[in-house]
C-alpha cells in the first residue's frame, strides 16, 4: 500500500463509486440544470427581532452555555468581571478585536497568529471572540474567522470561551436565513453550547472536543430606524 493519497486504494475506491453513479448523466448535463426545489419553510413562526435574541437567549442556556447581556457601553466592565471571576490571566484574542473590548481587563493579552502551537493555546485561560452571527431557533453561533474571530483553533483548544454577539444585528431566527447570510467558501464553526459527547451509557462529558466552559454576551445595539 502507498503512502501517496493520489494513489491510495480508498481513493481510489471512492472515485469508482462516483463514477458508476454518474454512468448516466449525458456529458453536456451541468448541476444548474435540475434545480432543487426549496419550498421548505424558512422559519417556524414570527418573531420580533426582541423575540428571536430572547429564542436564542433560551437555546444557548438549554445547551447549557451561560448567557449575558448588556449595551456597548457596559461590554468592557463585563468582560473584566467575567474574566475576574474565572481567574484568568493569559487571554488568546484575534488580531481584530475590536478596540476597547478588554481595555478595564487585568490580563496579558495574547494575539493570535501562525506562531502560536495547540500547545501554546492549550495553556491559556481564555479567549474571547465575536461571531460571524447567530440562529435562534437552534441556539447555534457561527463563525467565520472573521477579523474579531480568528482561526478555528483558538476557539477550539483553550477552555474557556467568551463570544461577544452583537443583538439583534447579528442574531436570525434559522438555519436558511443564516446560510444565506454566510459565504460557503469561508472556513464556519458552528457551536451549539460547551463541547460535550456522551460514552455508551449517556454519561455527559464536556470539553473533550472544544471548549468546556461558553459564555455568550449579547450587545443590545440598537438597530437604526428604518
């Protein structure tokens, strides 16, 4: 067996399948050709913008995630208090973090970059990120590794994880309202509560494969008169 992926007997196995699969379809046929019917609904129920923040308040603390609010005035002094009471001093944070976010907060703050291990990452206390935005009706938060985002990995490995959603700009009640908000070439993380699985008899156990401890602040910004 070669250790060369181009030739690899899975590979190759795999390709084979697809090919007998698309054994049928004429040369000239493109996927644009037999659109897919998407007549499912887009959301269930209506809701106020207020109404979709309190849904996705409501979601996040069924996955058991702790949830916060404020306005943008109130986001640094709460930062600071969460970060106190959870004893950290070193804090990982993307390179765009906005500024101010940590400006009353008593911690080394560490930018990410390429330079930074899983291992350095393992050792910090915190991170704290924005998101690319946020589904109600699932209590799910993406993100993007957008400016305040970063890479995956910084909010994967250190244990504690503050996110920052901005309400009710950033908040949509489902799944096809947020795919349409999201562009599908951007690498997405998706997290619904702390990271948990369950062994064969349903024991909970978190941290195993993200972070073990989420906090969501919701920013209250009012959104502008239409």
């Amino acid at each position: 067996m070669t250790d060369d992926p181009q030739h690899s007997p899975s590979r190759a196995r795999v390709l084979g399948r697809v090919r007998r699969a698309l054994a049928d379809v004429p040369r000239y046929e493109r996927p644009d050709d037999h659109p897919v019917p998407r007549d499912y609904l887009r959301a269930h129920g209506e809701r106020t913008p207020a109404e979709s923040v309190d849904l996705l308040a409501e979601r996040l603390m069924d996955y058991r995630a702790v949830v916060h609010r404020t306005v943008p005035a109130g986001l640094p002094a709460l930062l600071a208090e969460l970060l106190r009471r959870r004893g950290a001093r070193r804090v990982v944070v993307p390179a765009g973090l906005p500024d101010g976010w940590l400006a009353e907060a008593a911690v080394e703050q560490i930018v990410d970059g390429p330079g930074l291990t899983a291992r350095d990452l393992d050792a910090m206390d915190s991170v704290v990120t924005g998101c690319a935005l946020a589904i109600a009706e699932t209590g799910t938060l993406v993100l993007d590794a957008g400016p305040d985002q970063g890479r995956r990995r910084i909010t994967l490995v250190p244990d504690h994880h503050l996110c920052v959603v901005r309400a009710p700009g950033q908040v949509v009640d489902s799944v096809p309202q947020a795919l349409d908000r999201l562009s599908p070439v951007r690498p997405l993380t998706w997290i619904s509560g702390p990271s948990a699985t369950s062994d064969i008899e349903l024991d909970r156990v978190e941290g195993v494969h993200g972070p073990r401890a989420l906090e969501v602040i919701l920013v209250e910004v009012p959104e502008p008169p239409s």
